[in-house]
C-alpha cells in the first residue's frame, strides 16, 4: 500500500527525506483505516509512545486491537503484555 510506504519513508527518512514523525502517522493512519495491520501496529506504538502524536494508550490499545484482530503476532504479543502488567 503507498500509504504504508509513504510511512515508512517519513519514519525512517532516506537520502532526499529527513525523518518526520508526523508525516509518518499521517500516512500510517490512512493504511490503517483501509485495514493495513501493521500500519495499526506502527501507529500504536506511536501512540503508547507519543511519537508524532500525542500520547494516548487507549488508543494505542485501539489500534493494537485492530492489528490483533487480523492476525499480526506484533499486536497480540502487546496486548498479551499489558494484560499481564495490569492484572
């Protein structure tokens, strides 16, 4: 998906592109609407880490949640964890 890739870029920067991890959200969130797993991921962890966002860990979980719910082992393995650090 071009938006992932888009993400990708401004998360990591590149030779003609220095990082920008609100751009990198930006994009992120549109793979992520249209269903991209990993892009949920990412953008989870930028909001648990309030990176290019503002800190939110509720929505983190959301997204988190979402990833989880198609399967990406990065997002149940998370939600595995928090569940084991707040009971």
């Amino acid at each position: 998906d071009a938006s992932y890739n888009l993400g990708l870029v401004y998360a990591r920067g590149d030779s003609k592109i220095a990082p920008n991890l609100e751009r990198a959200a930006h994009w992120w969130q549109q793979a992520a609407i249209h269903g991209d797993a990993v892009a949920q991921f990412n953008l989870g962890m930028m909001y648990a880490r309030g990176e290019g966002v503002k800190q939110n860990i509720e929505t983190a979980i959301n997204w988190w949640q979402l990833s989880a719910s198609q399967g990406f082992e990065g997002a149940k393995k998370v939600l595995d964890q928090l569940a084991v650090t707040t009971r």
